[in-house]
C-alpha cells in the first residue's frame, strides 16, 4: 500500500480517506497493531502527539470505511456529523471526529494507570450527558462507539498479561472497576462478548499479595456473575460451560468449593429445562469433577434438589434427541450424576 508522503486537500481528500480506509480494512493486523499505539498500556503506547495523531487519523480512516463499506451505524460517526453538515456521505467530517474521540479516550486510558483507583457508571440513556469522573467518560464512550470497545478491550487485556498491573498494590482497587467495564461491554456489543470471556478467565485463575481473600473471592464472584449472565445469551454458554469445566479439573484452578456452589447455584437460577443436548454434555462434564462433586455434596450446598431436578430433566433431552448429537457414554455419564447428586440419599 503505496500513499503519498502527505495527503491532499480539497476534493481529493475524501478520496484519499476512502482509498486508505479500505486498505486498512484489508489488513486487520495493522487495524489491531495502531490500535495498540493509542490503548496498549506501559511502553506499547505512542507516546508523541503527533505520531498519535497520525495512528488515531489512520484508525478512523479504517473504522468509516467499515462502516460505509456494510451501511450499517458506527456509533459516535453517524447521526451528529448528519445533524451538523447535512451530508452523511462526508467522510473527511466523520474521519476527523472518530479520531478525536480515539486520541480522548486513548489518554483516558493512560490518565487511568496513573491513577490508584476508578469508578465506573453507566450512561446508557442517549441523552445522557458525558460524565466528567475518567472511568465512567471511558464507559460512556465505549458504549456508544464500538472503535472505543475494541481500544478497551485491547488495553485491559494488555495489563492483564503485564506483570506490573497484576502484582500491584492498586490491583484490589482497579480490578472491580475493570470487570464493571467488562460486563457493561458484553451487555451493549454482542461482538465484544467472546473477547470478555477470555478476560474474565483471567481475572478468574489470579491472585495478588496485596489483596486479602475476602477481596479476591469478592473479585472472582463478580467474574462469575458475569459469566453466569453470559449463559444466558447461546453464543458465549458453550465456550464458558467448557472452560469452567477445564479449569475445575486442573490442579491450579482459581475456583475453591465456596465459588463452585456460587456459580452452580447461579446457573440452576437462570437455566431452566427443556435444555440443549450440547448444554447437557457440558453441564455434566462440569458435575463430574472431582472438586465440584465434593462442594456440591457438602452440607453447605443447598440447592441440592433443584440440581437433582434438571439432572432429571437432562433424561428427557437425550431421549428425545433426534440429531444423534447424544451418545451412550453421556447416558452413561447421567446415571452416574443423578446417583451421585441423588438428594434423597
């Protein structure tokens, strides 16, 4: 992609935008490696104005050409640059405020490492003024522009994999407000919703000195109350029933007996029969871990016969199922389980 050392004025600028946008969208590596310029925390991030500048302009190029490319609402880019030119084609008008919005809430980001802690609120009302507080701005902002997501999502999973944030002593204070971000993210974008399952599993499976347990297990049920909402919605409750699964049968799962009743006792709250046959085979393959059979069978559980239930249920789901997706060893797999939870013993 061959551009011209300096871009051009007047007519041929719109042009320009629209060529570059579109070449940017053919390479999404360079979408990712300049949104990591603006959001990647520590040292990753650009630190001179004008090279911000340059990437935040390049990025918005790319973010409009998406957009126009499959006519559908970048929010942030769409309505008010129509109210105030009366032109929605005009990409010169919506490339210059995405990349305002993108170097603002970039420095946000960097104005929130250098803090102690943060608060997060949401706005979600469309005429919701902006907030001034940092963490709830970044939040209002993320909500209404999915370029800003994506810069979030990009910087919390940067200093999530950065030794500095996870062994810090503002780790207990920052962590509830990241995980707030996170579930406002998920519930807004849809598409984002993936990408905070694999943070949450983060969060999930750490620890930090300085955080006494009461904080830690407060921060790991927050995780799972965010995981079990994400249930809720199919796309995402397969990768997550599997991956609990997985973590429960390791040995350096983060999850003790008291947050595998807390997150079972969640589940059995929203998920109510007739089940899927791949809901089923996860959910069990969950129940038959060592640990979870131990937590659940404990006095201490006492959602005992609502288990049984929908154990009881998950019998009518294999026999009916016409897809041949069940198989002999998950009805062998059930005959264990409800011996093993059978309530009445």
């Amino acid at each position: 992609m061959k551009l011209p050392a300096e871009p051009p004025e007047g007519p041929a600028l719109q042009v320009y935008e629209e060529y570059v946008g579109k070449a940017l969208l053919a390479h999404p590596t360079l979408i990712i490696a300049l949104l990591g310029g603006l959001f990647m925390g520590g040292s990753s991030r650009l630190r001179a104005k004008e090279a911000k500048s340059k990437c935040a302009r390049l990025l918005a190029m790319g973010f409009v050409a998406c957009h126009n490319r499959y006519e559908d609402k970048v929010v942030g880019i769409g309505d008010e640059t129509k109210e105030e030119n009366g032109d929605e084609k005009n990409v010169d008008i919506k490339v210059n405020k995405l990349a305002k919005l993108l170097l603002k809430t970039g420095g946000i980001c960097e104005q929130i490492e250098k803090s102690v802690a943060f608060t997060v609120v949401q706005s979600a009302a469309a005429d919701a003024p902006e907030p001034t507080a940092p963490g709830s701005c970044l939040c209002y902002w993320a909500i209404r522009s999915a370029p800003v997501t994506e810069g979030v999502l990009l910087w919390t999973r940067t200093l999530l994999h950065s030794n500095v944030f996870l062994d810090s002593v503002t780790y207990g204070t920052f962590a509830p407000s990241f995980l707030s971000i996170l579930r406002i993210l998920a519930m807004e974008h849809p598409f984002a919703r993936a990408e905070v399952v694999d943070l949450l599993m983060i969060f999930l499976d750490h620890n930090n000195s300085d955080a006494g347990p009461k904080q830690i297990r407060c921060i790991r049920e927050q995780c799972l109350r965010t995981l079990m909402w994400l249930c809720t919605r199919g796309e995402t409750a397969a990768s997550i029933l599997a991956r609990i699964a997985e973590k429960l049968c390791s040995k350096t799962s983060g999850m003790d007996a008291s947050l595998v009743r807390y997150f079972v006792g969640g589940i059995l709250q929203v998920v109510k029969p007739p089940c899927s046959v791949l809901f089923v085979q996860l959910f069990m393959r969950v129940l038959k871990s060592q640990v979870c059979m131990d937590s659940l069978r404990s006095k201490y559980f006492e959602k005992k016969g609502s288990l049984f239930s929908l154990l009881s249920s998950f019998q009518t789901t294999l026999k009916e199922d016409n897809s041949e997706e069940a198989t002999e060893k998950d009805a062998k797999l059930l005959t264990h389980l409800l011996s093993a939870y059978d309530s009445s013993k």
